[in-house]
C-alpha cells in the first residue's frame, strides 16, 4: 500500500499541480483535446493511483487518444492487447517457440503484452474489452485486483507486477458484437465515461487534425457532428454515424470535392442499413444544402 501511495504522490505530486497541468493551453492542442477537464483529470488521478480504468463511450469518440495522451503526461510506456472473439491465452501471455543455439534447439518463451508490461512497469491497455470471451479475460483476473500477479500456465512462473504497472481497458457499450461484462470482471475498474467531443472544442480539434481551414465549412461540420450525435442518443442511427474517425476523413475530402459528396464518401458509404443511409444522407443535406 505504501508502495502505492509513493508512486502516487511521484506521479500526481499535487491537485495544484494536475490543475495547472490542465490549465496548459497545450491540452487543447495536436493529437488529443479532452472532452471535458473532469474527465482528464479523473482519469488521470485513477491511473496515477495505480486503479484499474475502464473508458466507456461511442466508437469513436477519442477513448484510445486518452489513453495515449495519459501515457505520455506520466511519461509511461503503452503496451496494448486490441480484443476480438478470437483473442486466446497466448495472444494475452504469451506463447513457445523453438530456437537453435550452438546447433542445440531449445523452447523458448516469448512474453505477451500482459507480462511485458507488467515485468516493466508500464500501462497495459485493453481495447474493446466486451468484445473478449469472458473466459479468456478471465485469465487476467489476479491481475487486475490487489494481488497484481499471474501464473503463467505455458511455464509455471508466477509474474508479480511492477511498480508502476496499470491496466487501462475500453469499451463500446451497446456496439454490434459486445456483450455485457459480468460484475466480478466490472468490479475491478474505476468507470469513467467519454463523451464525444462537440461545439468549440470539436471545432479546434478538427483544425488541428484536419487539411480544412475553411471557418465556414469547419462550422458546418461540427453542426453535422451535434446533428448525428442527437440521432444516436435517439437511437435512429448507430454510433458509427458519429465516429470523430468518420468526420475527420470527410473534412479532409471536403478540400477537393463538395463537402455533401464528402460526408457520402466518408461516412454515408460505410453504412449497410440503407433506411440509415437516407437519415444520414438527409441530415448532410440539411446541413450543406443539395
């Protein structure tokens, strides 16, 4: 515990400090811009604290970026595990190889992403964690709570957590091939919810991140952006709809064709449900005029 609270205090120093961290004007500029100062900060004081953090939000919606921007104001390395049914016991821990040396062959284990960032001390995240078989994440259960162990079953070794190990996991909730994580797994994680970025910050964002300069046409699209998040929270579309992803790619097309033609080729295109292609499409007329 006191280990803990040790590398807190290195990590976080002070809430003046974080604040003033905050205040930087540099947040707000380059790869990441924070929903809201609350959520950085909140999520920054869980990790820092060594807790388990779950981000939960919209496809989409910058949770990767957190992670990324997190790890780089603690000065961290980052190594990530992105989850699919697929996903098994070797692609998490690890897995044997064979290897000649001096004309002798020899099995070898080569660590997976769980045990090399906890034999390092690093950020370990966990992408798209209800898509994972609740079997398989089973496995890093021991890992996720005060004993900050695991035994490899492929060698028998008992891997005990270095200090400075945390575990960052996502998840889209309510996405096309998730299913609800069970409460002994949930349990494990400090919550923090992303929204997705709108009004004046999603504006700066996209002048950062996009080749669009145009004031007037950067204001459209944060007015498609507020349109295609309302019809999500109304459940009309999906939340593909108002991937950051999606909009990026069609203001950088908007460059060099008609910023309509953009978001179809962008966005609209992506969509297999054609009812959902037509609320899209009609909400892009509206917005850019046909």
């Amino acid at each position: 515990m006191k280990s803990k609270r040790k590398e807190a205090a290195q990590l976080l120093r002070s809430e003046l400090e974080i604040n003033q961290l905050l205040e930087n004007e540099k947040i707000y500029e380059g790869d990441y811009i924070a929903p809201s100062k609350e959520i950085l900060y909140d999520a920054l004081v869980a990790v820092a604290m060594g807790k388990n953090l779950l981000l939960k939000g919209g496809t989409g919606s910058g949770k990767t970026k957190l992670v990324e921007y997190i790890a780089k104001l603690l000065n961290k390395s980052l190594q990530s595990i992105n989850c699919s049914v697929d996903l098994d016991s070797e692609a998490l821990l690890g897995f044997k190889t064979l290897t000649h040396e001096e004309d002798k062959a020899h099995i070898q284990f080569i660590d997976g992403p769980v045990i090399q960032s906890m034999k390092n001390g690093n950020f370990l995240y966990i992408d798209e964690l209800n898509v994972a078989k609740p079997d398989v994440l089973s496995i890093v259960n021991g890992v996720l709570d005060y004993r900050r162990s695991i035994t490899n079953p492929f060698t028998a070794e008992v891997i005990t957590a270095k200090e400075g190990f945390s575990v960052i996991a996502a998840m889209n909730v309510g996405y096309v091939g998730t299913t609800p994580l069970n409460e002994a797994l949930k349990n494990r994680f400090v919550v923090v919810e992303v929204p997705y970025v709108q009004g004046d910050q999603l504006k700066r964002l996209l002048e950062n991140q996009s080749q669009l300069k145009d004031e007037k046409l950067l204001q459209s699209f944060v007015q498609l952006s507020a349109d295609f998040i309302r019809m999500v929270k109304t459940g009309q579309v999906s939340e593909e709809v108002a991937s950051i992803r999606g909009l990026l790619d069609a203001c950088d097309l908007s460059c060099y064709m008609p910023p309509l033609r953009a978001v179809t080729r962008a966005i609209v295109d992506k969509l297999d449900d054609q009812r959902e292609k037509d609320v899209v499409k009609n909400i892009a007329e509206t917005v850019f005029g046909v």
